[in-house]
C-alpha cells in the first residue's frame, strides 16, 4: 500500500511536471546546454559550475605496449591566454585565461584511434569535441622523443582543429613506434602476404592499402564506422537516462511518455495491492 500511495504522489508530480512544460515550453530561449563558464584568470572553474562533460566515450588502449604507463596521466601547457590539458588515451581540453564574462571552457576530443605512416604509430587523434559551428573540435598529437613527458607545442592549423607536439622518452628508441610487432601473430601473418601479394603483383596498392586499414581496424588501432555509431548511441542512451532520472526532458512528448509508464506501473502495483488485500480478508472470514 505505501508503494501505491508512492507512486501515486510521483505519478502527480510528473504530471504536475509535464503541465508546466507545456506551459513553458514557447517560452524556452536556450536550447543547448554549452561549455562556457563564469572562470577567473589562472583559476579553475567555479565550484557551481558544471564540469565539463564529453559528448563520446574514450576508445580502449591501443598501440605499443610500454606507452600503456602513460594511461591517464595528465598533462598541462599554457599557450595564448589558453591551458590546455591533455590527459592521454582519454581526452584533450581547452581552458580559456581571461578575465572575459565567459571564458571558454570546451573538450577538444576524446581519444579515438591512431594516426599510422609508414608502419609507425605517429600521432594520437583526439576526436568528437565540442561543437564548433557544423563541425566538432578535435586534436591531433603527434609523438616525439624528449627528455620528459611534455606537452611542446600546440597550434591551430585549421579552425577548430588543433596539433599538438607530446615529447616523451618513451618514443626514444627508433622501434618503439613500429607497429607491426605489436600485432597479434595472426594478423602479422596477414599482413606477410599481403606483402607478398603486392610484391609479386597479385594484388594492386590501392588494394593492398585497403585490406592493411583491415588489419590496423581488426588491431583495434583504429575505429570503423560502425564502432562509432554504437560508441555514439551507447552514449546517447546513457545522456537520456540521466536527463531521465533528474526530471529534465527534452520534449512534452517525452515528458508524457515517461509519465504514461509510470502510470502503468502505478496501476499494477494498485491491482496487486487489491488482490493481496482481498486474499488477507477471505483467510480472515
């Protein structure tokens, strides 16, 4: 019976919830959340503000074995009146220094995939960013060798579009980039004969280059098409439920939907309540 009653007073609210968005909703003048926030100069965001949220998921590990120590370790570089944080195998962003109203505060990408040449891993893509326009922010971090683990340099080359040049030890070594030894042994098999088959003229470079972008995708080293549009849904889904589970809709529809549900709920629990009721007195009489 308490669940009932519970549920009853939920059930109301959301409707009381839904109600008041249809009344609101001609009224409604932001339509997108947006990462730009109320910071001061050289300080971190303010403690009511949201933190910053990535629209994608970072993809797993992938790539030579001993950069795995580099997992997660974040590293920082001021540039232009920007710090830039790059926390690596898991995202990039951009945190503008100013004393501006709204300093930005935006994800540059979420790490994604490898950018390979020449059968080396030479840069890292930091993909799926903020908006920017019809486009999404996104970094390229080449690797290079350095006495330390350091951010070098960061710049613009395109709009939105960002290179960044990581200096790390780890890259020292003229193997220490290679790919093919990273490679299960079935997949170094593969890429044998298609060595050979080009070799001797089986098979054209342009198919070569294509079936090897088979191997590299099989390796994990970089994401299909596919991948991303399940790594892009599985997100989705996850942002709705939250929005779900804090009362915040999109839509009336949506908000109807959610309040039909749990109206049903509600009158199932209120006929189990009533069977069970009925039981107890026919045993009492």
């Amino acid at each position: 019976m308490q669940r009932c009653l519970a549920l009853s007073f939920i059930a109301l609210c959301l409707l009381s919830m839904c109600c008041v968005f249809s009344r609101r909703l001609s009224m409604k003048v932001v339509k997108e959340p947006t990462n730009y926030g109320m910071g001061l100069i050289n300080q971190e965001p303010a403690a009511n503000q949201s933190p910053l949220k990535t629209r994608v998921p970072p993809a797993n590990f992938s790539g030579p074995s001993h950069l795995l120590q580099l997992k997660g370790k974040c590293l920082t570089k001021l540039s232009n009146d920007y710090k830039y944080q790059l926390c690596l195998f898991d995202n990039a962003t951009q945190h503008e220094q100013t004393l501006r109203w709204n300093p930005f505060n935006g994800v540059l990408g979420v790490w994604q995939q490898w950018v390979i040449e020449n059968n080396t891993f030479v840069a890292m893509m930091m993909q799926e960013g903020d908006p920017c326009g019809n486009r999404f922010r996104s970094a390229k971090v080449e690797l290079a060798c350095g006495n330390k683990t350091e951010i070098e340099s960061i710049s613009e080359p395109e709009t939105c579009h960002y290179l960044m040049r990581l200096k790390t030890p780890l890259c020292c070594d003229p193997r220490s980039l290679l790919v093919y030894p990273t490679l299960p042994r079935d997949l170094q098999e593969e890429w044998e004969l298609l060595e050979g088959s080009l070799l001797y003229g089986d098979i054209t470079l342009q198919g070569y280059k294509k079936q090897l972008q088979s191997v590299f995708l099989r390796a994990g080293f970089l994401m299909s098409s596919e991948q991303k549009k399940v790594q892009k849904s599985l997100q989705n889904d996850l942002e709705k439920r939250r929005k779900l589970s804090e009362g915040n809709f999109d839509s009336l529809m949506e908000c109807q939907a959610e309040y039909r549900k749990l109206y049903a709920n509600f009158t199932s629990l209120q006929m189990q309540s009533s069977t069970e009721i009925s039981n107890v007195t026919a045993a009492v009489v």
